[in-house]
C-alpha cells in the first residue's frame, strides 16, 4: 500500500480508501507518475495493451470519466474482440465497442514496486 493521500494506492474500507481507486484522473496521475510503493504503467496505443490493463473513456472528448480493465483480447485492432469488466454497471467481458464515448486512453501495468 502507498498511504499518500491524494496520489496514493490503498484501500482500507469504502470510506477510508485514495482517490486513485474511485477517480479516473486520479487513477491515471497515480499509474503514470507513481515512483514508489504500488502498481506504475504508462500511457499506450491500443495496439500495445495486455490483459489487466486499463482503459478509460472520456464520454464528451475532454473529460475522461470512465476506466476499465481489459479482461480478453482477441484482436489488438477491433474494439469488438477487446474485452472489460467494470463496476459502474457491473460488466465483465463486455466488448468496448458497446460503449459510446469521444476518446479512449490505455494505460499499460508495467509492473508493482514493493
């Protein structure tokens, strides 16, 4: 766990937990910038994306709202073979082609530090 505040990684219940788990931007600062303890990644192309990677939607193409965690992919190249779970209306392995958004970012896991 990184106890930080604002920019770290830890839950410890639904009211004690950082604004990286809940908040897209906060998400996104935290993996791109995170030189300590807990998971770090960088930004990609959807052609680079893993399983367990993340994807986050902006719905009005400034604003990114929404992330996702790639469960399956089938074809790097066809949002309609790249698969998701996610809690807002609890999905799993629903294609991103079923949503309907302005811009897509892919965050990659590199990796965790301990």
């Amino acid at each position: 766990m990184n106890y930080k505040k604002v920019l770290g990684w830890y839950y410890i219940n639904g009211n004690n937990k950082s604004p990286s788990w809940t908040g897209v931007e906060y998400l996104y600062n935290f993996l791109i910038n995170n030189k300590d303890v807990g998971p770090f990644g960088k930004e990609v192309t959807m052609g680079k994306i893993q399983l367990g990677d993340i994807a986050q939607l902006s719905f009005d193409g400034v604003k990114y709202e929404h992330s996702l965690i790639i469960t399956t992919i089938k074809n790097l190249y066809d949002l309609s073979e790249i698969k998701i779970a996610s809690h807002t209306f609890d999905s799993f392995d629903k294609p991103i082609s079923e949503y309907v958004y302005k811009n897509i970012r892919f965050i990659h896991i590199q990796g965790v530090r301990k």
